[in-house]
C-alpha cells in the first residue's frame, strides 16, 4: 500500500514538475504573459489535489501519519513557491503598466507640445492681422478728415474772384440772345424773299 501511496506521489510530483518546467521557461520573458499566470494557476490545484488525496490515505490508513507529513511538507513548499511566483507576476505585471503609463504620458506631452506650437502660430497670425486692422483704420480714417477738410474749407477771395469771372454777365448774356434772335429774323426774310420770287416767276409764265 505504501508502494502505490508512493507511485501515486510521484505521479503527481512528474505532473508538477512538468508544469514548473513550463512556468520557469515561461519566466525567461521579460514581462509574464497571462499563459504563465494560467500555469501556476494550474500547478497550484494540482498540488492542492495532492495534499487532499494524501489526507484521504491516511484517514483511509493507507500510509502512515509519518509519510503523510513528509508529503504535505514537500507539497507545502511547492505552494509556497508558486506563491513567490505569483507575487513576481504581479510585479512585473505592475512594472509592465507603469512602463505603458510612461510612454502614454510621454506620447501626451509631445502631442500637448505640438498643440500648444500650433496655437503660437495662431497667435502670432492674429496679432499680424490686428495690426493690419489697426493700419486700415488709421488710413481710413485719415481720408475721412482729409474729406471733410476740403468740403469745410472756406472760399478764398482769388477762388471767388476766378468764379465771377467764369459767370457770364447778364449784360453779355442779353446781347447774345438778341443777336440770335436778329439772326433767325435775317434768316426769316430772306426765306420770304424766296418765296416771293418764286410766286413772281409762276405769275409771268402764266401770263406768257
């Protein structure tokens, strides 16, 4: 019976040793993948398998209280083992997020940066385009008053003195509407005289 208790052991420790053998492989990667967390997971029941099966031996009278310690004191080991690798998973799976939280707040800052040159630029066009602004007023704004300059200026006497002269005299004005009415008078005469003419002719040849 001891012999089968013993067979059965080995049995189990062949089964953990290969699943060990596949967790230390798995170990040689620098970040522990969640197949390795599977695997200790894994070799962990099947110890705990272990320990429940040599309990159930020796309730059965199978092996002895001696070889019953002697297998829970190895498979105690072995849980805290997979205890030591699961607290190492766990910090490289911490170091792992804290690398990505730096490269994430690294790829935040570049992209803020690239963000906050852009608005510079911005900046820099909106001031040019003040001043720009602020120079179309004061053109404008010089053209306005120069306007009303000139409109409210007052009128010189030489001004007024040349605008008399370009004003035609009354005087003047009546002598060139009575020569264009003795004008069209000659004209009416002597369209008359053509016309008597040219009744005297018809009167002779009658005549004749």
């Amino acid at each position: 019976m001891e012999s089968i208790v013993l067979a059965a052991g080995s049995t189990l420790g062949a089964f953990t040793a290969l699943v060990m053998s596949k967790v230390s492989k798995s170990n040689t990667k620098p970040f522990i993948n969640d197949q390795s967390i599977h695997h200790i997971d894994l070799h962990r029941r099947v110890v705990t398998e272990a320990m429940n099966r040599v309990y159930d031996y020796e309730r059965q009278e199978k092996i002895t209280g001696i070889e019953r310690e002697k297998l829970i004191t190895k498979y105690k080991q072995e849980l805290n083992t997979l205890d030591n690798r699961t607290n190492t998973t766990t910090l490289h799976d911490l170091s792992e997020l804290n690398a990505f939280k730096d490269r994430l707040v690294a790829v935040v800052d570049q992209r803020m940066a690239q963000i906050n040159s852009k608005l510079d630029d911005v900046a820099v066009v909106d001031q040019r385009m003040a001043q720009i602004n602020s120079k179309l007023d004061d053109i404008t704004s010089k053209i306005t008053n120069n306007t009303n300059t000139v409109h409210n200026k007052p009128i010189t006497r030489t001004e007024r003195k040349e605008e008399k002269r370009n004003t035609p005299n009354p005087v003047e004005f009546d002598e060139i509407v009575e020569s264009a009415d003795s004008e069209s008078d000659t004209s009416l005469d002597n369209i008359r005289e053509q016309i008597m003419q040219t009744l005297s002719s018809l009167e002779q040849a009658e005549v004749e």
